[in-house]
C-alpha cells in the first residue's frame, strides 16, 4: 500500500486513479502526517459493502431473537 502527503496526490490525482482502478494499488493519502482518505478499486469497495450489509444482517438477526421490553415499563424502570 503506498501512503502519500495530500500535496502530492492533488498533483497527480489522475495518475493516481489509473494506478487504483488499472493496477487495483490502494493509496492511502495523509495531512500532517495523518492518515485521511483511502483511494481503494471499486471492486475493493463493493466488498466492504457486502461485508457491512451481512454484518448488519447477523446482527439485526440475533437482536430479534432477544426479549423487548415496552416503553412504558422501560421507562418506570429507569425513572423518567
């Protein structure tokens, strides 16, 4: 993974594309040392995506499985 300050990856942002969409290089692009974005292919992305939507899903699977409880004995329980 190449890491670049964000001067220098404005100056060369379509070279950089290329490299990220052509190549699939990821590119991580800093401030003052930090990191602040990630330049990653589509492909990489699409991934992450899917990722996060079975996340979401196991959890609101397992969420269903547990008890509720009604709002008003919540909020007799708690005080409010």
């Amino acid at each position: 993974m190449t890491t670049l300050p964000i001067s220098e990856a404005r100056d060369h942002l379509a070279d950089l594309g290329n490299r990220v969409a052509l190549r699939g290089e990821r590119i991580v692009v800093e401030r003052r040392g930090k990191d602040l974005f990630a330049m990653v292919p589509v492909e990489d992305l699409d991934m992450l995506e899917r990722l996060e939507d079975r996340f979401d899903l196991e959890t609101i699977r397992r969420r269903l499985g547990e008890q509720s409880v009604p709002w008003e004995q919540l909020r007799k329980k708690l005080g409010l």
